[in-house]
C-alpha cells in the first residue's frame, strides 16, 4: 500500500505578466503584515500612539531582512564559495532568524529611543506578532523546496523532488521540519498571549519568553533537519545558538520576574507653547 504523503508545489513562482511572483517573498510579506496588526492592537491596547508598530517595523523589517541573510551567508559559507554572487539572491530562500531577530530587534531599539518609546514595552506588544510572522513565513520553505528533515514514513512526511539538494537516494518522503515550525511558533505565540493576561507581563518580558519557548521549539527541529550546516562536536552552529538565546532570555526572566507592566509606554510628543503659561511667566 503507498502512503499519501504531503506532496510538495510544482513551483514557487508565478509571472504576472512580465512580473514574478515569488511565493517566497509572499509569505515574508504576509508574515509581517500579520505581526503589524497584533502588534499595533497589543501596542494601542497598552496605551501606545496607533501607528508607532508600524512606522519602527517600516525600519527594523529591512534591517531584520539584512541581518538574516548575513547570518545565513556567515553559517552556511560552503554555498557561497563557489559563486559569490548567489548570496545576494534572497530570493532563493535562505533567511536566518536568529540573524534576522538580533537585526531587527537592534534597529527597532535605536527607532524606539529617539522617539521616546519604551523599547520593553514595544518588544511586548510585538512578540506574539513576531511568533506568528515566523510561522507564515515558514511556508515559504515549503514552496522552495527546502530546509526539510531526515527521511521518514509517517503519514504527514513530506514529497520533495528528488532533484533538489539535500535529497537521499530512495527516500520518499521527509520530515516536514517548516510545517512542524510553524505549528511551535503558534503556539509560542499563544502562550505569550495567555501569560501576558495572567501576569500583565512588562520591561520585555514577553518578549523573554517568546524567546525562550522558540529556542526550544528551534533546538528540537534542528536535530531533524539534514541540509548542510556547519557543526563543532556534534551539533550545528543553530543549536549553539538556541542554547545561548534559552540562557539569555531565561535569566532575563528570572532577573526581571515580578516587574510590573509599565505605566507610560511612551513619551507624550513635544507640542507647542502654551500661550497662557508664557503670558504668566511674562507678566
């Protein structure tokens, strides 16, 4: 009896006309529209200004964009070697997160203290925004064919062209690691969202914890995926760096636990001179 496995796209991309449509690029986007809409509801709902999540995510997206690809570049350099070019086709697939949070995350600080926003706060009311974009986005691995685990026969094992790299000779299907991402990072996202009610959960402790539960969402679906990493003493660089995001955000949590949610989420906007406080002052 043959099993019916997901099967995979015929393709990731469409031509409008003389336009491509990149499946890839559709769930990024998609993804952070998402994040902006929980975000700004979250952000409105704390006391903030509507439109801020919008305007820092304007920057700290292209910013988070660029610092995924260089860590993805930067830990997978054997891809790259040969044509150097290629690490500049984003389109192809290739984003780390990991690169992509700390670049985002770096950008969205500088945003927040110029215009008086509390950067603990923000990264609050976007966290399970940001859970959510990653499991859209995730499906753009799935239209690309890519970032799939170890061979398996269960049920939902996944269909890839035996043409695409990473394959093994013989192997009918594979752990469908993005679709197994995916449903982690919903369910980080609604776990932040039931522990941000119960404790009112301020200074980027939500955030915290968005952290933490990916990491470990991350270390397990690393031990399953079998495209080319670099690995020191048995584990890839990916899980060396989910144990150092599960430390830092764990002792954050820790060091910060029974904060209270902030008062003020931002600085009131400098408007102009109240006229009866200067005749006042005149007379």
């Amino acid at each position: 009896m043959t099993l019916a496995y997901i099967p995979s796209p015929s393709q990731g991309v469409w031509h409008l006309g003389p336009l491509p449509i990149r499946a890839y690029a559709f769930c990024i986007i998609l993804g952070v529209i998402a994040a902006v809409v929980i975000g700004e509801r979250r952000w409105v709902a704390r006391g903030g200004t509507k439109g801020v999540v919008a305007d820092v995510a304007a920057i700290a997206v292209p910013f988070g964009l660029v610092g995924a690809r260089i860590y993805h570049v930067l830990t997978s350099p054997a891809q790259y070697l040969d044509h150097p070019i290629d690490a500049l086709y984003i389109w192809h697939g290739g984003l780390g997160i990991p690169g992509g949070i700390l670049g985002g995350v770096l950008a969205g600080y500088v945003v927040c203290r110029r215009r008086g926003i509390r950067p603990g706060a923000l990264a609050d009311a976007i966290a399970p925004g940001v859970a959510v974009a990653q499991a859209i986005g995730r499906f753009g691995n799935y239209f690309n064919q890519e970032l799939f685990g170890r061979p398996t026969t269960l049920p939902w094992g996944l269909e890839i062209s035996p043409d695409k790299p990473n394959t093994v000779p013989g192997a009918q299907a594979y752990h469908p690691t993005f679709l197994y991402e995916a449903l982690w990072n919903l369910g980080v996202a609604g776990i932040v969202l039931w522990a941000d009610r119960r404790w009112r959960l301020g200074h980027g402790r939500a955030f915290a914890l968005y952290l933490a539960l990916y990491a470990v969402g991350r270390f397990w679906v690393e031990a399953l995926r079998i495209d080319e990493a670099s690995t020191f003493f048995g584990l890839r660089l990916n899980d060396y760096m989910a144990i150092l995001v599960f430390l830092g955000a764990s002792a954050y949590l820790y060091v910060r636990r029974g904060a209270p949610r902030e008062d003020v989420v931002q600085e009131p906007p400098a408007g102009p001179p109240d006229r009866d406080a200067d005749v006042t002052l005149r007379a």
